[in-house]
RNA sequence: UCCCGAGUAGCUCAGCUGGUAGAGCAGCCGGCUGUUAACCGGCGGGUCGCAGGUUCGAGUCCUGCCUCGGGAGCCA
C-alpha cells in the first residue's frame, strides 16, 4: 500500500516509496529517458522516467501524456538538486486519471484577451497559481490583523435600498415590492452604526461599481476591506492605515517568498514599508507636484498621473491627508483648522500603484451632516438611520477602505488588477 | 461617454508604394539516456473581424459597423 502524498510534503518523504496525483505540465523525452512536470497545488514535482527501468506499458503511457491530463503517479522519492524543488520521483507506476486533449494554453506566449476568455484554465499556470497564494495570504493576514487588536467582523448588505457614496453607478435590480435595489459599492455607513455596538469592527467583501472605467485600476467586482473604530480619529486612523499595509505585506514576504520568487517581484520596495510612512497634506502636496513640474487646481482631486508622480518621490507608501471639502464625500468631517477641508487621508502605494486606501473621520455632528447631505442633494429620507447615530450618543470615529486587488497587484508587481482576483470582473468581461 | 491603438493558422506575430498567404510555437510522425519554455528532421493546418465601395486585381486603399486593448473621467 502507498502513501498518497501532496507534493509539498515529499521533502518529509526522500527515500519512501510513494503515490502523487496532480496534472502534467511538461513532459521532455530524450529517446531512453523521460521528465514529467506534474502539479498538484502544492508544488511543482518532477519525475523521472528511465526507460530500460520500467514496465512497457508505464513508458507507453507516459509517450501518451498530454499537457494537462490528470495523472496518478508511483515512484521513489529522491532528492536531486536538478529538479525544480529539490525533490524528484523516480517512477516505477503511472496511471492516467482524465486525459486532455488540446489543451488550449501552450507554453508559449499568448495575448491578454486570450488568456482572460481561458481564466478558468489560465487559473492553474504557475504564474497565476503564485498571485492567488500571495492574494489568500494577504487576506489572511488583513483578518489575522484585525483579529489580534480585538476587532469585530460585521458582515454588512450587499443589496441596499438608495443609499452610499453620492457619486458612482450602482448596478440595479428588481426587488419585489420595494422597487429598485442597488449592489453596495461600501459597508462603510452600516459600519458606523456597528462601531456604536461594537466599537471596533470591520467588514470584507465584494463592493460594485458600475462605472464604464477601462483602466489598470479598476474592476466593476473587486473586494474591499473596511474597518471602523469608535473614538479614533484622523490622527489614529493614519497609524492605524500603516500597521495595517505594513503588516499585510511583511506576511506575505515571510510567508510567500516563494510565489514572489516565482512572479519575479523586486521585493527590496517591498522591505522598505515599514511604519511611519510619509505623510503629506494635500495643500502641501500640490506644492510639491509644482515642483515636480505638475500643477492641480486646489480644490481639484489629484489625478492619476499626478498622484503617480507624487507616490513616486517616496520610496515609501506616502498618507495624503485633508483633502478640499467640496472633491470629497459627504460624510466626512470637516478639519476645524480649515474648514475648507476636511480630516480624511489616502494612501497611496509607491511603484506607481497609486490609491490603496481611501479613509476619513466621520462627520460626528448632527446638523453639520444634515446640511452636507442637503447640499449635495441626497435623499434626506434614505439617510434617516444613518442621522440617528449621530442623535443617540454621537461618538468620535473614523475608517477607511483598502482594495485588495490593488494591494495585491502592488505586492505581486503585476501591472493590471485583473489578474489578482481569480475571476475577473469588467465592463465586457462576465465569463468565465 | 471621449481620445489613441489593434483584429491574418489553435496561439504569438510578419506581410513594403495594391499582384492572389508566411514564420515560430502547439498538434501528428520519426530520432536522441539528465531534460528545465529540451533539441533535430518531416507532415497537415486560413471565410485575412463583418458589410459595402474603389480597382483588371484588395490582407493592403476608402466608408460604416462589431469586438478587444490602453488612457481620461470616477474611484479602492
């Protein structure tokens, strides 16, 4: 009887004799010898075929073999420094499980939109398989951090009646009696009102924007990660933004050197985010592009290029803290130095990957918030709940949200957030 | 929605000022005892995105449409 193993654990299993199930991704002949490449999610394993060694029907088998088949495999584990993870099978046993016919992504070059219309194959190439390792252990690490300082995961709506940021499209659809329903684009609002059960809590989940965006930063599904503190304000909120990106990257460096290896990611940028990160008012920022040779309006939001260039000067995650009031959300509170703008901060990620983190204190007075939400022309009715916090016992507090897409493509050094989620969804993409 | 760019073999692409379709890889056949996207030889493979126009002749020029990519706006 063999041990069926995965490929991770065979360095524990050098010298035994055991049984591996995966699928081929290469296989080489040189006439009297054979390599297979099997994976299995584990790892990446090779076996070895030495054709005067093995049964006939073993050698025929593995001539059959094509990219892709589902293959069971017998053999004595070795280690060999030839081999690609130190460890290989010399086989004495070969079973295929489902063969695979045509497999359509060859080792070779292929275009984008190619490869996205086979997502659901593209998935398991080893390129991929390392982003969504290094994507699971950044989310692992994001609930492990929350977790340690004693936060609660409050699950908030994805479907909601009118309400949430004021700009932006929402997706609709028909909700029985009630009209229209929108796809959440924030927990934010409901966070708040968890924060005055709970006090320090967060959510994470899939948020919609049905914005017509083509560009490298967007996705109209991606995955926000949001958490609300009572009584913190700006001040705390800024530190606790740069624990927060410093620790999601510090574990996926300890913990996922390998995949970063295998994504070719100068990890040097990456050792550097370490808290304190930068920190720039947005006043000051606009300065400091004059000086790069950018000028923004004050009072206009910073672009993309402009913010580019601005992350670009540190070699650090930079917080660009107090924003104008009127390029901003409703809910946010206004600075009392200068009314002209208000406590909010976002942080942007060096290596041109720009706004990671959007975060403010919350407008914690009642009849400020009031006023915001009339002079933005908001429906005062729908945002009934969201006053009443402010009416029983209002409370300092303040929060942000982190796109995880993003951070991943940051911490991957991939050049499009599409490919950090396993499904992407686009303005033309809905399948696979 | 706007501004650029691209659609040619299963995939990645070449195809000049218009002259009747080409390479690498993949596939199939053969060879090779340590390969790392193995290598060497051979074979098959096309509605040139769609529709119309100019022309003796269109992959190539013109018009419209479709699809995709990049960017802008908006944001995480």
């Amino acid at each position: 009887m063999q041990d069926i193993m995965r490929i991770g654990d065979l360095p524990k299993a050098v010298g035994q004799s055991v049984t591996v199930r995966g699928w081929v991704m290469t296989t080489r002949s040189s006439g009297k010898i054979g390599f297979l490449v099997l994976r299995d999610g584990t790892g990446y394993l090779q076996a070895v075929l030495p054709k005067a060694e093995l049964p006939e029907s073993v050698w025929e088998s593995f001539k059959q073999l094509t990219q892709e088949a589902s293959v069971a495999v017998t053999g004595a584990a070795r280690a060999d420094a030839r081999a690609p993870g130190g460890v290989e099978l010399t086989l004495t046993g070969l079973e295929l499980l489902g063969p695979s016919l045509d497999f359509p992504i060859t080792p070779k070059e292929h275009g984008t939109t190619f490869l996205f219309e086979h997502r659901h194959l593209w998935l398991r190439s080893r390129r991929q398989v390392a982003v969504m390792r290094v994507r699971h252990e950044a989310i692992q690490a994001m609930r492990d951090f929350f977790y340690q300082r004693g936060f609660v995961l409050v699950d908030t709506p994805l479907l909601t009646g009118a309400i949430g940021e004021s700009a932006g499209n929402l997706f609709e659809t028909d909700y029985f009696d009630l009209g229209k329903a929108y796809l959440a684009q924030t927990g934010q609002l409901y966070l708040e009102a968890a924060a005055a059960a709970l006090g320090k809590v967060y959510c994470f989940g899939p948020t919609f924007r049905a914005e017509k965006s083509k560009t490298r930063r967007h996705l109209t599904e991606f995955w926000m990660v949001e958490p609300e503190v009572a009584w913190y304000d700006s001040q705390d909120n800024m530190r606790l933004q740069e624990d927060f990106v410093s620790h999601v990257v510090g574990r996926c460096l300890d913990r996922r050197k390998e995949d970063l290896k295998e994504l070719e990611r100068d990890t040097a940028p990456l050792e550097r985010v370490t808290p304190p990160f930068h920190r720039i008012s947005y006043t000051d920022a606009l300065k400091k592009l004059e000086g790069l040779g950018a000028s923004v309006e004050w009072g206009k939001d910073i672009g993309g290029d402009e913010e580019t260039m601005l992350a670009n000067s540190f070699e650090k995650p930079v917080l660009v803290y107090n924003y104008p009031k009127k390029a901003k959300a409703f809910y946010m509170k206004e600075n009392p130095a200068d009314p002209r703008t208000v406590l909010n901060n976002d942080c942007l990620a060096p290596e041109g990957y720009g706004e990671i983190i959007g975060g403010s204190q919350r407008e914690d007075d009642h009849d400020r918030l009031l006023a915001r939400i009339r002079q933005e022309r908001l429906p005062e009715d729908a945002y009934g709940w969201y006053l009443d916090l402010r009416k029983y016992g209002t409370f300092v507090h303040s929060g942000f949200g982190l796109g995880v897409e993003r951070t991943v493509a940051w911490i991957c050094g991939m050049p499009h957030v599409r490919e950090a989620i396993a499904f992407p969804r686009q303005m033309h993409r809905l399948r696979p």
